[in-house]
DNA sequence: CTTGAATTTAACTGATAGGTTATTTAACTA
DNA sequence: TAGTTAAATAACCTATCAGTTAAATTCAAG
C-alpha cells in the first residue's frame, strides 16, 4: 500500500477528518482529541494510528501523554495528487478538451 | 454517508485512481478503460459505479456502450477540504503557529 | 426474432475497517 | 511499593470491500 493509498483512505473517514480539524487549530494529547467524541478510548488511539501511518500527523511523547499535530509533509503528498489534475477540470482549457471530446470534428472511428 | 467520505475512499484505491488518469487524457468506455488492467470486467464495473457514486465521473449511455468523463464538479469538492487547511501546513505562518505551541510564553497548566 | 457484443447484477469468498469491552503497559504520585 | 492515570493492545463482532465466475440485461444487426 502506498503512501497515497493510506492518506486517502485516512481522509475517507468523517471522524478523523474532524480530529484533522482539532489538530488545525493546534496540538493536543489523546485525551484531548477524544474529549468530544462520542465513540471509546482504543476507536480514537485506532483513528490516530491511522492518521499516524498516513503520515498525516506526528506524536512526541511527553510523559504519560502523547502529544498530536499535523504533519505538513503527508497533508501536501495528499495534496499533489490531485493538484495534478486541478489543470484537467478548471479553466477554459478543461471545457476546451471536453468539448472536442463531445464532439469530434470528424465522426471517424472510436 | 457524505460526499467527501464517497469522493476519498474513491481515491483510496489505486486502480481507480488509475482510471481517473486515464479519463484526464480523455473520456473513454467501460472496455477502454478495462483494457489495460488486469482484472475481470465486473471488477472495473464496480470501481466505475463507486467513482461516479462519488461524483468523480460521469457517464452517458451511447448504445450499448457507456461513456466515461472525468467530473469536476466532484473532483473540486474533494481537493476544497485539503485546501481548506492549506494555510495551516505550508508557509511562514505555519511554522510560526506550531513554534508557538511548542514553546509556550508561560509555562502554565497543560 | 435470434445472435452477439458491451456491460451490469447476482452470489459467493477472503481480507480489512471500525466499533466494542477487557487487559496490559508505562509513567506519575502519594 | 501501591495506586492512579494516559494510552495502547488483544480478542472479538459485524459490515463493507475488492475480487471472482456465472447469469441477466440491453442494444445493434442480420
């Protein structure tokens, strides 16, 4: 599985988006970050160890506390995918492309 | 299940992301698309109906053939969340937000 | 109206995801 | 050394996913 496979996978799920969210506005522990959650301890520290191996965040240890925040590195790879094809569907030159799709000049093979 | 929950976990998977490559080059059919993969027609018919369940193409019906095009409708809304919190991991203010949390002024409660 | 081609749907399988509760680990504190 | 707190791991359950092969659908063409 490749790094993009994991960072979008992390993104499909709405709660870890929103601790995405939380972490936006700046660090926090785990405790923290599962305070207005209404699902159980080990589903968040689950959701972390996701968003960890996406890359998408880091943790430092601080005594008994782990320490989350965004990890800019993995959020811009997530990112470059599909700014590659920002090109392709914004612009005249998008709608240029799909309308010598829609209709070709000449209705030869295809 | 939200938009942006479909448009992800369409993007997760690393054929349909391939598909998508091939549709930026141009639209295409179900046989066109299948072609190069090494998996069984249903397996890309199914991909096909979880990227357009995700908005990400669309498809018109041309006898019995149906056509692919990418859409960038869905493919917009799936890049505005991650632009979204853009500001927050690239670029000067980034660091100094994340310099801040690190060492706060007052070594107060926490 | 039968045949053939493009595609989807059905039925099944094995793997993975997200949740639970119970247990364990690790670090702080009296 | 206990006892307490923060968090992870284990074991389990159910649902969903990605793939398969076989059957059904839909349309074009004789």
């Amino acid at each position: 599985m490749n790094s993009l496979d994991t960072a979008y996978a992390a993104l499909a799920d709405p709660t870890r988006r929103a601790i995405l969210s939380r972490l936006a506005l700046g660090q926090a522990t785990v405790g923290e970050i599962a305070e207005p959650f209404p699902i159980s301890g080990p589903a968040i520290s689950r959701h972390l160890k996701v968003l960890e191996e996406a890359r998408l965040v880091t943790r430092t240890r601080r005594g008994q506390s782990h320490v989350l925040r965004l990890n800019p590195e993995g959020l811009r790879s997530a990112q470059e995918w599909l700014d590659h094809y920002r090109a392709f569907w914004t612009g005249a030159l998008d709608r240029l492309a799909d309308h010598l799709e829609r209709n070709p000049h000449k209705p030869g093979k295809e």
